[in-house]
C-alpha cells in the first residue's frame, strides 16, 4: 500500500451502542478528472470481490490517478465480522434492497442511506463489486438496470470486461433497492460486477475484479493507461430468478454458462422427510448464471438465476 494512501471512516452514530465505522479509502489524483466510486462488501461474506478491492487499493500508484477514486472494500462491516451472507445480522435485511436508504427506517436502512450520500451521490461513476455468496456458484457477470443512463452503464459494465452482461429488463426485475439502480435513477451510471463463489478466495476471481476495476477505472478517465481493446461478451436482455415453491433439498443438475432449452431438467426439490420429489424445468430457454449450491433452501429461496437472450 503506498504510503499516502490512508484509509478514512465513514462514522454513523446513530447505528449500534456507540455507532459504526465503514473504512474506505479517498484517492484524490493531482490533475482535475470525475470521481470513480468502487463499493465491495455490501454483502459482507463475497470475500472474493472484497480481496479485489483491497488488493486494487494496495497496487494504485496515486500518480497515475486524475480525479478521485473511492473504494469501500467492506461496506456491511457486521455482516462481515458475522460471516453473515446476504443479509444485515442486525434486523435480517438484504442491503443491497435497500438503497438509497431511509434515515428513519431500521439499521440496514440507515446504514444504505449514509453508504448512498457519502459514496455514491457525489459521484460521477460507480460499480458494486460482488461475487457468489457462501452458499451460491455463479459465472461472471454484470447486470446493470434500465434508467436515464442506460447507455452509459452498458459501456462501463462492457469494460469491465466480464464474459456476460445483463441488461435487466424492468419486467424481470424482483424488488428495487440495488445500489447501481438507485444510482442510475438520479442519472449516475453504474452496475454490479459479479466474479467468484462460495465464500472462497480463487485466485482467477479475484484477478478478473481487479483487472477490471482497473480497467474501467482507465475507461472512465480517472487512471492513466489505455483501456483494452473492447472484449467479446454475451449479452442478456434479463435474468428470471427462480425461486422454491416450498421448502426442500435442492439439488441443481446444471452446468453454468451452457444454456438450456425451455423445458429442461434444471434440478430438483426433494422432500427432506419424505419421498416427494419436485423437479424444477426451465420456464423458458436461456443460460444459467448463478445457482444455490447448497441442498437446504427455504420456502421462496432462491434456486438459480437464468439469463435470457
Ligand atoms: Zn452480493
């Protein structure tokens, strides 16, 4: 880590007994240039994309940066000292369903609001670095949604240069909430860049975030070097999550990233006492992108995620 790079903290009083810290760290370049706002950890145990933001602070060189940028590697730092996937251990909210936050609501909802104020209102381009949670396989991908700068998205999620890009039609959309949907809608161009699984440190993830986090970062204009040549990807106009009619043992029979005809077997939802067998077929044709690798799902978890083209 150069020497001048120090982390700063984000206070927020009004969460725990004597409040929370969020570290983060503010590179100001020395020539003028947009703010870059990188966010990991909103869930707090995607360790994969969590290690790609720090080790992408530890190798900036701050003279090669014009303008600023923010990287918050843990954003739900007691989801992460809980090893709690998904959700906020403090009242079970998903905080990436969150934003752009309510001062007045509960603490994920506090907490969304100064995350939204403090790291992202003020900037010019943001990416939320994700992967696989504990429990969860997936291929790399972005997603951005549809808003007022959708086109702006596209091309950061583009150069970010995962292998499938998702363009999330407003009718396959579960919920709002996300951090780069909040931060399209008030006309700041972001998206969610997801590379790794199942809580592990694989080191061809964590490579992939940082190449292109840095990339992107040379993209929008506030890292020195020329971005690459723009990378083949395969485009998505959606992804339809699949959820459990009942609770179960899962088994998926899938390979990600091979794409499936309408109709085909996509795995199975068994009774955990008893001989039911469910099994679960695709709605319509598409590629699975991300999947539940565990047999314990509840009533409306979630089984697999299918891009459709
Ligand atoms: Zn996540």
């Amino acid at each position: 880590m150069p020497d001048e790079i120090v982390a700063k903290k984000l206070h927020i009083p009004e969460l725990g007994e004597r409040g929370i810290d969020i570290p983060y760290y503010e590179i100001k370049g020395r020539r003028e240039g947009p703010q870059l706002t990188a966010l990991a950890g909103v869930h707090g145990t995607e360790y994969a994309s969590i290690a790609a933001a720090r080790e992408f602070v530890r190798d900036l060189d701050p003279d090669a940066v014009s303008g600023t940028i923010v990287v918050v590697p843990i954003v739900s730092v007691t989801s992460f000292w809980a090893r709690s996937p998904f959700v906020v251990p403090e009242d079970g909210k998903n905080l990436n369903r969150c934003f752009p936050g309510d001062p007045n609501g509960t603490f994920t909802d506090i907490l969304a609001h100064h995350v939204f104020e403090t790291f992202i209102r003020g900037a010019d381009f943001m990416v939320d670095m994700h992967c696989g949670d504990l429990p969860e396989a997936l291929e790399p991908l972005a997603i951005f949604e549809e808003s007022p700068v959708t086109d702006a998205s596209r091309e950061m999620a583009i150069a970010y240069g995962l292998g499938h890009i998702v363009h999330q039609r407003a009718e396959l959309q579960t919920g709002g909430g996300r951090s780069y949907g909040s931060a399209s809608q008030i006309g700041i161009p972001g998206f969610v860049a997801e590379s790794g699984q199942k809580g592990l440190l694989e080191r061809d993830a964590i490579d992939r975030h940082v190449a292109g986090l840095t990339n992107l970062a040379r993209f929008v204009g506030v890292l020195d070097g020329d971005p690459w040549p723009r990378r083949e990807v395969r485009e998505h106009r959606g992804v339809r999550t699949l959820r459990a009619e009942r609770a179960g043992w899962w088994e998926s029979s899938v390979e990600l990233g091979v794409p499936v005809e309408a109709g085909d077997l996509l795995g199975t939802l068994s009774e955990v006492w008893g001989s039911g067998v469910m099994q679960i077929r695709a709605p319509e044709a598409g590629t699975p992108l991300f999947l539940t690798t565990n047999p314990a799902v509840s009533f409306d978890g979630v089984l697999l995620g299918i891009a459709l083209d």
